[in-house]
C-alpha cells in the first residue's frame, strides 16, 4: 500500500493522529503502534496512535514515505503520504 493519509484536529495537534481505516495495512499498524477503533454510532473503524503527526511523519519517513501533499478541512489537518514502489 504505497498511499497512507494521517490527521489530527487542529485543537488535538498533540494527539492522537488517525493513521488508517479499517482497510489499512496491519503490519503498517502495527510498526505506528496503532489501535482500531471505532466511535460510537460510526459504522466504519479507523486506526489511531497516542503520538503527534510530527512523530507519525518521523515514523514513516523512517522506512520510506514522503509527504506528498497537506491541507487544513475546517478543523481538521490531513497529510498524504507515498511510498516508492520497491519494483524495478
């Protein structure tokens, strides 16, 4: 999975950050130290970490992501990530 988006609320900028959905890569998961959840009356779960973005972005610049766009959606701050496909 080469495409990852995470954000936060700009009032929770210290945490947590939404790292996934359900469909996420779970041994990605795993490496951010995600848990699932899903909110009450939500009918879809999503990945979270306790972290910052700035150290979910660390994370993942660590094993080859690079941030390949960002934006503010109200209240809410989104970044998208990719991954060079290791195929020559």
């Amino acid at each position: 999975m080469p495409y990852v988006l995470i954000s936060t609320q700009i009032r929770l900028e210290t945490g947590p950050t939404i790292v996934g959905d359900e469909h996420s890569d779970e041994e990605l998961m795993r490496y951010l130290g995600a848990e699932k959840t899903t909110m009450l009356g939500s009918n879809f779960s999503e990945f979270r970490v306790r972290d910052p973005p700035r150290l979910v972005l660390d994370k993942l610049e660590a094993i080859g992501y690079s941030v390949i766009s960002m934006t503010g959606l109200g209240q809410t701050l989104v970044w998208c990530l990719h991954k060079a496909s290791d195929k020559s």
